[in-house]
C-alpha cells in the first residue's frame, strides 16, 4: 500500500487519524506553509487499504494507492 498526504491541501483536521483502524496516520511534527499541524504517514507496513482516510478527507488531501507486482517473467 502507499498513502499519500498533499500537505499543501491538508488542513490538519485529524479526521483520516481518527479514521484508520490500524493507526497508520498520526499529526506531524511540523507545519505546513499555511500553518497548519498536517497529518502523516507512520507504520505503513500495518495499512490494510480500506481506504477509511480517503473517504473521510473533506479536502481530499489523501489517497491510498494499492501496489501491484510485476508478472513473473515466463520461462519457455
């Protein structure tokens, strides 16, 4: 999985952190140029992409994106 937060966009709602079930999403240590407290990906690897901060975001600040693996390459 990969999520991805625009931190140009997020307004540090908290709604995605409040969201996720496995706790992949906290509030930054930092700020944005808005000033504005964003929220960030912590602990990817626990994401089960049920996509709960995506659908939440007002602004549509997030989005998860599901990897996909490249075929084997077939042997003949």
């Amino acid at each position: 999985m990969k999520v991805y937060i625009d931190d140009t966009i997020c307004k540090g709602c908290g709604i995605c952190i409040h969201n996720c079930p496995k706790k992949v999403i906290r509030f930054s240590s930092v700020q944005n140029r808005k000033g504005f407290t964003t929220a960030e990906v912590f602990q990817i690897e626990n994401c089960i992409g049920c996509k709960l901060c995506e659908i939440g975001c007002p602004d549509f600040a997030i989005y998860v994106i599901k990897e996909t693996l490249e075929p084997a390459e077939v042997k003949e």
